[in-house]
C-alpha cells in the first residue's frame, strides 16, 4: 500500500468501541484520511508511505475537540474574576464586549484562542460568539475544524439590533459556508434567558430546514433555573421540550441543574450534553452529574468554555477535572473512567456536533485528524496505562505534532499556520487598551 505519511508509535488510542490500547503500532494516512493503522512490524513490510514518522515514546489519539467555547474571548482573559455568573455577565462581560467587541476584536482573539488550542491538541471546536463570519474565516486560513455559531440573542449589540438580524446575519453564514471542508455553521442562541419564544421557534424550524446543530447554554446555575421558572411557569429545559427543541440537534451546555425525570428525558430525545467542568466550579454555577447522564445513555462531551471564565482552553484539564470531579460527584471512584474522560473530549464531541463519521477516532476511512502526545517526561513516567497517564498525569505541552485532516498543523510544538509572535503582540495591545478603558 502507497501511503502519504506513516507515524509509528509506541501506542495508539483510537477510542474505538472497546477503548482498545495498541502498543508498537503505525497508522498511515492517505488523501487525508486514515488509510490503515496496524502493527509497526506489518507496516514496516506493507506499507510504501511518501514521508515515515518514528514517535518513540509518543501515543497517538485522536484530535481532541472542544465542544463548547468563545474563541474570540480569549482577549477577555482575566477581566473580571471571582464573580459569579449573572454578576460577571452583567456588569463585566456585557459591558465590555459592548464597547470592545468589533470584527477585529473577533480576528485577534480567534488566533489566539487557536493558538492556545492547537498546542493543546485541539482539532475542531464549537464556538459561540459574535461575528461569527470572522471566525469561520480565520479557521479556514489556519486549517482548523470549526462550528461556527450563529448567534442569536433578543438585545441590540454592536453586531446586530434584534434577533431578525441575528439570524439573518446567521443564514448569510450558512449561506458562504455550507459545503466547506472545516467550516461548518450552526445556530447558537445564548440561553432561555435571553432568547424569546419566538426567535426560538423560528431557530428550530430553520435548524430542521438546515440540518444544523442546536448550541446553547441550559441549566447552567440554579438562578438561571428559578428566572425562567418564575417568568414562563416551567423550568428551561420543560420549556424547549414545549418548543420541539430538544433532541440530537441540540447541543446543551453546562447542565448542572438536572432532576432525574429531566435526565430520562434528555436520554429519551437523544439530546447532547456538554460538560464544562473548570468553568461550572470558577462560576460556583454546580456540578453536572456526568455519572449518572451517562449511567442513562446521554452523550456526554467536554468544553472548556470561554477563556474569561476559565481561564485557559485546555482539554487536558478539562479531561483530568472531569474524571476526578466525577468521582467525587457519584462518590464512586469508578465513575468516569479515564476511557470515559478520553471519549467525552473526543468520539463524544464528535458526535454531539454531528461529525462522528468524520471525526473523533482513529478508525480506517476516517479523517486523518491526529494528534502525538510525548510521555517521556517524568511526570508521565512510568508509562503502565497510557489512557490513565494522558487524563491523569500528562500536561498540554506535551503534545508535539497535530495533523487536521492529514495536514500537519503543529510540529514538534511550533504551529504551523499560525504566527506566534503577531497574535501575541496583537493580544498584549488589545490588553493595553481594554485595561486603559
């Protein structure tokens, strides 16, 4: 076989249906996509591959994927913290994003929330935010996967006046975007807080029309549960339930405020779940009961969230967090495995953004989006299970090569489309701004 590029690897993590570890094995990539992945011994005789990459002491897995976040918020970072959720937005965010947040704004805070990703080893994510047009541009310049949102909110900002013009803005998005290769737009309407009903119908209809996903922050703390139980009479999720709008389009986000009649239901629609462990505890927002959505058949994936109310955008410590934070939550210490931790930031995402026949494992036929993690450090030293060294002990710096769609797009952890030293000069001059007001 004729192979573009062939990785041997001390181990591969394909995240298949039985959390398979496979030691001493390669795994080749053609026309971008992952063409075999078998044992270095066969491939070393079968396979005739352009370019062989020899990763001692590396595991390969698949890239990772943040399901929910902010990019451009990246610039936010550190603004306001130690606050909790309504008084962060209201006084602090809002404000700022309304004085601040132009397309520029949307340009630079992008790169450096990609930047900060690809170390990371983050191939696709799933954004929330203005100017969402900026944002699917910048990710096709640098060859990252990307849902970009379409958002939607009942008040004027800066970006649009009403929520007419948000989605029409939305379906111009879709409109440039549809058939691209790593862009991929979806609706984004903030919450049940600040979207009326009928902007939400009309955000159902046209994701059915579409077929596009459904992003959007749901029972994320307790006050957001009680304000819309006091002005609607139902709690939020009752309340899209009424509306049609849970179900495998949706993309919940946070979720720390469930009943158990609330969780059957979520598994009865197929609806996804997004769990942003760090953010939930910095916002003092809950805890997501991961165990028990799980235990119910729920998908489950992991975000970070925005880099303001984090602060960083790295899945590793979303993943570790996840796993222990599960634990303590079901008080088993067999409640979210390290396997699950690895599934919920990868397959999982996948599948909760409708992607998981493209992305999320490394199976033949699927896109080549890879990533090779260095355990040759002491903290991840020995190696006896490399699944429970990569939530458990390993750090982001210890990725060394991503390839987005066979692509390489960070090498021996120097990106590759991106320019570290404009994107930073470029942040500390928005920072210099912002903090003179």
């Amino acid at each position: 076989m004729q192979t573009a590029l062939l990785i041997h690897a001390d181990w591969v993590l394909p995240v298949d249906a039985g959390n398979s570890t496979l030691a001493q094995h390669s795994l080749a990539v053609a026309d971008g996509r992952i063409a075999a992945v078998l044992p270095r011994a066969q491939a070393e005789t079968q396979i005739e591959a352009a370019k062989t990459l020899d990763l001692t002491g590396h595991v390969l897995i698949p890239g990772l994927i943040n399901t929910h976040t902010h990019a451009a918020m990246s610039l936010l970072r550190g603004l306001a913290d130690d606050l909790p959720l309504m008084t962060w937005l209201h006084e602090h965010i809002w404000p700022a994003e309304g004085r601040w947040v132009d397309q520029e704004f949307v340009a630079d805070g992008t790169r450096l929330a990609l930047l900060e990703m690809l170390r990371g080893g983050m191939t696709c994510f799933n954004d929330m935010y203005f100017h969402a047009e900026v944002t699917a541009r910048v990710c096709a310049e640098a060859g990252v996967r990307v849902l970009a949102g379409m958002i939607v909110v009942d008040f004027p900002t800066r970006y649009a006046d009403n929520a007419d013009e948000y989605l029409r803005r939305g379906l111009e998005l879709h409109a440039h975007y549809r058939d691209h290769a790593l862009v991929r737009p979806a609706f984004a309407p903030h919450s049940t807080y600040a979207v009326s009903e009928a902007p939400l119908m009309r955000v159902r209809t046209l994701a059915d029309e579409l077929e596009v996903q459904v992003h959007m922050h749901l029972h994320e703390t307790r006050d957001e549960v009680l304000q819309v139980l006091r002005a609607h009479g139902e709690r939020p999720i009752a309340r899209l339930d009424r509306l049609g709008l849970l179900g495998p389009q949706l993309v919940a986000v946070h979720m720390t405020q469930l009943e158990e009649a609330e969780i059957g239901r979520l598994a009865a629609t197929g609806t996804q779940v997004v769990h942003c462990p760090e953010s939930n505890l910095k916002l003092a927002s809950g805890f997501c009961p991961v165990h028990d959505l799980l235990s119910a058949g729920v998908n489950v994936a992991l975000g970070t969230d925005g880099a303001a109310s984090n602060n960083d955008l790295n899945l590793f410590g979303e993943m570790r967090m996840a796993a222990l934070l599960g634990k303590g939550v079901a008080g088993a210490a067999n409640a979210v495995s390290a396997a699950q931790a690895l599934r919920m930031a990868t397959l999982n995402g996948a599948k909760a953004l409708g992607l998981d026949d493209e992305i999320g494992s490394l199976e033949v036929g699927k896109a080549a989006d890879i990533v090779a993690v260095d355990l040759r450090d002491a903290h991840t030293q020995p190696v006896y299970h490399p699944c429970s060294q990569l939530v458990y002990a390993a750090s982001s710096h210890q990725v060394r090569h991503v390839w987005i769609r066979g692509r390489q797009v960070l090498r021996d952890g120097a990106p590759l489309t991106l320019d570290p030293t404009a994107i930073i000069a470029a942040a500390r001059a928005w920072g210099e701004r912002i903090a003179a007001g």
